[in-house]
C-alpha cells in the first residue's frame, strides 16, 4: 500500500554503501529526505542526483538528512562515488527490499508517459554529468518516489512519480525545512 501523511514512516535497517548500518529509527529528532532511484548508472538519476547535490550545502545548514536508495549494487555504487564527496547517504538495495516496504512501482506505462515529460532531455542531460560509464543494474521501470519523515519518524510528504524523470520539487523540501 502506498505511504500516506502522516502516517509513520516504515522502519528498516539496512547497510549503506560503505557497510555501515542505517536504521530509520535512529534518525529521530531530525528531518529525513528519503529518495528512491533506478540505478546509479540512470542518466536521469544522475540528473536528479546532482540536482540535490547542489543543494547540499542549504540541506546541511537545515539539518536535512539525505537517504539516497538504488537498485544498485554496493560495488557499482562505490565506482559511481569513486573520487566525489556526496552529502546523502548511499544506500544500495538490489534485493529492492526497500522499495517493497514504501510501495515504490515498477510501471512500463509510466516510463513510456516519460518520454513526454522530456525523459530524452534529461537523459542527455543526466549523461553529461557522469565521470565515466557507469553499468545499469536495476529495472527500467522504476518510477523513482520521494519522502519526506518529519523529527518524530512521520512522513509528511509521500511523492511517487507520475513517470520517469518525476520528483518532488527543491522548492517543496525547501517549505519543509523551513
């Protein structure tokens, strides 16, 4: 079933790119981005990724922890990360437990619905942005999904995408820093 506000954001403790342990629940008392993605190898990811990575310096003043989940493997995610320093926590999750527990969809109609919402734009746009080649190991159709989990573990914004390429707005995490 899908998240709704306010609801409380599912649990989970999982390990981020580097091994070390990420439990939701640790996180109380801060506010949480909790971003999910197809693959580190995903132009449009990257695009998007970099696009928070932009913000990371206002995030940081805020306090935003940064959760960024893909179907990617702990290896393919560490060649992406290979000589950059990234705010948000990588998390791969190949086995998508993840996107299990948040309801994050898979949908071939929605990826088509992309290519209408400038999916071709962004995917060059997204290439341009990669340091090297990078191999795509998730599904091609993710529909990337956005939470935002307020200091007591609720969320408050649930923002599945309505086809690739779709995510919560800067301007939205920015009101719910503020």
């Amino acid at each position: 079933m899908k998240i709704k506000p306010p609801q409380t954001a599912p649990a989970f403790t999982i390990k981020d790119v580097h091994g070390a342990t990420v439990n939701l629940a640790d996180y109380k008392g801060k506010k949480v981005m909790l971003t999910f993605y197809r693959n580190v190898g995903c132009p449009i990811c990257n695009l998007r990724f970099h696009e928070l990575q932009e913000q990371a310096t206002y995030f940081k003043s805020k306090g935003l922890i940064v959760l960024a989940v893909y179907e990617s493997t702990a290896e393919n995610i560490k060649q992406y990360m290979e000589g950059e320093t990234f705010y948000a926590t990588m998390i791969p999750n190949p086995d998508q437990s993840l996107y299990k527990l948040y309801d994050v969809e898979r949908s071939a109609g929605k990826m088509m619905k992309g290519m209408f919402h400038g999916a071709m734009r962004k995917m060059k746009e997204g290439k341009a942005l990669f340091k090297k080649k990078i191999e795509l190991d998730g599904n091609a159709t993710r529909i990337s999904a956005d939470f935002l989990i307020d200091e007591n573990g609720n969320v408050q914004t649930a923002y599945y995408g309505k086809y690739i390429g779709d995510h919560l707005p800067i301007d939205k995490i920015k009101l719910f820093l503020n």
